[in-house]
C-alpha cells in the first residue's frame, strides 16, 4: 500500500466517523475528552484519586460512544479510564446536540 493510498484510507476512515457522530451524538448527554480519547455518553463521573502522593482521576462513563477510528465497536456499556492527565466533562446543550447538516 502506498502512502497515498493510506492517506486516502485514512481520510475515508475520519469521514465515516465523523457521520457516525453525527448520527449518534443526539442520544448522548455528556461529552467527555481525555489526553487519548473522545467520548459520547449518558452518565459520567469523575474521582481523584491519590496513592503514594501521586494524584490521578478516575473517569467512569456508562453508555458510551469512543471516538476512535480504528476500533470495531465503537459503543460500550461501560468504560472506565485513568489518567494522569486533565478530563474535561462538558454536558451538552440542545442546541449543541443538532449537529450541523451536510
């Protein structure tokens, strides 16, 4: 496979994602990024945690949507991540739940 043709595959993969996103995001009520990842989902919660004087969080979402091209399944029951790393939970607006249209 050349570069170009995986750039072009690539660039297929974004596009379908992004229209997965925009079929799904209405059914969700947070958005949740962390340093890896993009998440959809409808409960979230986030606990910081400390051992051995470090401090890291402890996200837990249930009915989620991961943004991540190269996964098969995309949604899951429930998905908990730690990190080191910032989390930001936004909870989504009506208005930013309609996506824009094509």
């Amino acid at each position: 496979m050349s570069a170009e043709e995986l750039e072009k595959y690539e660039t297929e993969m974004e596009l379908t994602l992004y229209r997965e996103y925009r079929d799904v995001v209405s059914i969700f009520k947070y958005v949740v990024e962390t340093d890896r990842r993009f998440y959809l989902c409808n409960q979230v919660d986030v606990r910081a945690r400390t051992e051995n004087g470090d401090v890291f969080f402890e996200v837990s979402m249930t009915d989620a949507w991961v943004w991540d091209m190269y996964r098969p399944a995309r949604f899951a029951k429930s998905v908990k991540v730690l990190t080191f790393k910032d989390v930001n939970v936004e909870e989504l607006s009506v208005q930013e739940i309609e996506p824009p249209k094509d």
